[in-house]
C-alpha cells in the first residue's frame, strides 16, 4: 500500500489521502482522476482493472483502492 500511497501523493500532492475516507463522494477525485489513476495502478501492479471494479465505491479512499488492488493481484 506504501507504493499506492506515494504515486497518489505525487500525482494528487493536494490531497490529504491519508486521512480522506470519500474521495469521490466529496468530489475530490473526478471520473477524469480516477481513470488516470487506475492506469497508474495498472501499470504500477501489472494488473488489469475490470469494468466490475471502476465503481465509486473503489476509489473511496486509499484502503478502498488497496482492497481491489489485492483482489486483482
């Protein structure tokens, strides 16, 4: 999660995703972050993210993000 964690930090330095529980239903993150962010995680993981996991719910917080990480891995 470390890994997740520092290329969101980079990319996104205005977020506090440490502490952030509803990245997308406070509209911090768009649907133009997330897709940028799950193509960091694709290539970052060497993962494929299916259609069944671009939901809200995914990219909610980092843990959420971690969460489908793992699944897919």
């Amino acid at each position: 999660m470390e890994q997740l964690m520092e290329m969101l930090q980079e990319k996104y330095p205005d977020i506090d995703f440490e502490n952030e529980k509803n990245l997308i239903s406070d509209d911090i993150l768009d649907s133009m972050d997330v897709v940028n962010i799950i193509s960091e995680i694709e290539d970052m993981f060497d993962i494929s993210v299916t259609m069944e996991y671009i939901q809200p719910p995914y990219f909610e917080s980092v843990e959420c993000m971690w969460e489908m990480i793992e699944e897919l891995m």
